[in-house]
C-alpha cells in the first residue's frame, strides 16, 4: 500500500512505502544478509533524497546491532534503521488479547499464530469448534492486526473411513 501524506512543515508530498513487497529488491536482500534477525515492518523513502531509505524494524535484539547498520550503502541506496515501537506495542497488545480468549472456554482456542506479512500482519486463532464469540472474531481487526478463525481439521479416523468397493 502507498500512501501519499502531506508534510505539515512544507508544501511538498512524502512517499510513504508501507508495503515491504514494494523496497527495492537489492535491499531486501542486502538487508537480511546483513542481519537476518531483525524483522522489517515498513520502509519509506526519505523525504528530501530518495537514494535514502528509512526501515522501520522488530526484534532488535540489541541496539548496537543497528548502530552499525545507520548510513550503510546497499547497492545504489544509504538505508537508516529505526526500531518500531508502535508495531511492538501493538503486537504485544494483540498478544495480550490472543491469551484472552485462549483462556475463556466459550472462544474454544487451541492455538494461535501471529505472522508479520509483507502485506499486513495478522493472527490465526486455531478453535477446536465454531463457537458465536469466536465467529464474531473471525475478519476483524485489532490494533492493526487482522484476525482470522480456523476450525482445527483432524483426518478421519480408520473407524468412520467410508471403504469404496
């Protein structure tokens, strides 16, 4: 998704990439193996030089490890990394309410996963039955996290296997 937002302190537009299927190749991959565990949650262009790319990312294990990653030069592009704490928090908070509903009884939860996609990030809540709360659930959105309800598919068992003659 590209937004276009407008600088409050001038008159000029900014290009701001949210979507990371759309960062240049040559930093997608010049960025992991740089440092494969961070995880990149958006991008955007600089608003005065568009050879200089601001990364926001996750799992930052130690800052440090960013330090030596500010002003690094991939392939034609100078990239900046900042630590996005509005994804952090957001993702805790989604966390927090995933744990929720996998300790109330009437949601049925068994499992549940949180996946960061270049196209939104959004969780899978694993039930063992549809329940209404669960299914109230299902396509809504929570801090900017789509949530997604699955009924959990188990093979057929050799007993209620119909044998074809």
């Amino acid at each position: 998704m590209t937004l276009i937002e407008k600088n409050p302190t001038n008159t000029t537009f900014i290009n701001k990439n949210l979507s990371l299927n759309k960062l240049p190749l040559e930093i997608r991959e010049g960025f992991h193996i740089v440092d494969n565990s961070i995880t990149l949650t958006k991008w955007e262009f600089n608003s005065t030089n568009t050879k200089i790319i601001n990364l926001y990312a996750t799992d930052i294990r130690n800052e440090s490890d960013i330090k030596g990653l500010q002003g690094k030069k991939i392939g034609n592009y100078t990239i900046y990394v900042t630590r996005d704490t509005e994804f952090e928090r957001n993702r805790a908070y989604v966390q927090q309410q995933l744990t929720q509903f996998w300790n109330n009884p009437d949601y049925q939860v068994s499992d549940t996963e949180m996946i960061n996609d270049p196209n939104g990030p959004y969780a899978i809540l694993w039930c063992y039955r549809l329940t209404p709360e669960n299914q109230k659930l299902d396509n809504t959105t929570i801090k900017g996290w789509k949530i997604l309800v699955y009924v959990e598919s188990y093979p057929p068992s050799p007993e209620k296997t119909i044998k074809s003659k």
